[in-house]
C-alpha cells in the first residue's frame, strides 16, 4: 500500500501562513478595547458612587448635630420652665419680642458654612395667643405651658465643614 492511498481522497494540504488574513487578531483587539472602555466606565461610575456616598454621610452627621443641638435646647428650655438644673444642659436665654422679623431660612444662610453649631430660641406662645400688645412688643407670658421655637445650624465639623443642615423645630417643655 502506497501512502496516498491511506490519506482521503477529500483531504486538502493547510494553507500556508502567507495568505492568512489575521481577522482572529483583530476580533481579539476590538475586543480588548470594548472591554477596557467597560472597566474605564466602570471605574468612572464608581468613583461617582463614591463621591455620593459621601456627601450624603457627611449631610446626615449634619443633620444629627443640630438634632444633637436642638435636644439640649429643649432640655435647657424645660429646666427653665420648670427652674430646675439637668447636668449636661446648656444655659438658654431665649428671644421674647414677637416682631422681630426671625425668618429661620435666613437665618441659618447668614452663617455660611461657619463650621460648629448655632441655635436661636425664642418664646413665641404669646405672640400667637395673643398676648401681646397692639405693636406686638414684649409679650406678657402668662401661659402656664409656653411655646418655643427652637432654630439650629450645624456643620458636619471637622470633617467635612461645607455640609450643612439647619431645623426648625416648634418646642412645648
């Protein structure tokens, strides 16, 4: 038997490396470049995230220190009214003239990012019950259960000091 007749009739030699064209190579690189755009994006959409995930953390801690501030307003307006001292509580002197004109929102823009907490108290039971006079001076408190409003400003400090919340919170002791 010859050597021929083992082979297939149908078989045919390979084709010799001079006329390959190379489209696996350039499939390979589109490839590769359409997943390196996909990791850039990926990267991009990440950092993002990140950055987002951030700004909102250092929002809330600002949001809980001026409750933190509000809270000890409260406590320091009740042992006012009740005359008595709570350890921890600061010292308040709240505002007692009804027309001043206190806008809240203005208030806490006029501190632009100052960094610490501030906070604004006042008495205003009697400027809505009545008990004022006609320009609506000094109220006469003779409500036995006063009404506060409580303002506050805060900063998420030393952190991030340019995130900022302020509350406005109406305060019966």
């Amino acid at each position: 038997m010859t050597l021929s007749a083992c082979l297939p009739s149908r078989s045919r030699p390979p084709v010799p490396p001079s006329r390959q064209e190379g489209a696996v190579l350039y499939m390979a690189l589109m490839i590769l470049v359409l997943l390196a755009l996909i990791g850039i994006v990926g990267m991009q959409v990440a950092g993002l995230q990140e950055r987002m995930s951030a700004n909102y953390r250092s929002a809330n801690l600002a949001f809980q220190n001026a409750e933190e501030q509000a809270r000890l307003q409260e406590c320091a307006l009740e042992d006012l009214v009740n005359r008595t001292s709570t350890v921890g509580c600061p010292p308040v002197s709240p505002d007692q003239f009804c027309d001043n004109g206190f806008d809240p929102a203005g208030w806490a823009q006029g501190f632009g990012m100052a960094g610490g907490a501030q906070t604004n108290a006042r008495l205003i039971g009697p400027c809505i019950s009545g008990n004022t006079s006609v320009d609506m001076g000094a109220p006469v408190n003779e409500d036995p259960n006063p009404i506060y409003q409580v303002t506050v400003y805060a900063t998420d400090m030393p952190a991030n000091p340019a995130a900022d919340a302020a509350i406005d919170i109406i305060f019966r002791p």
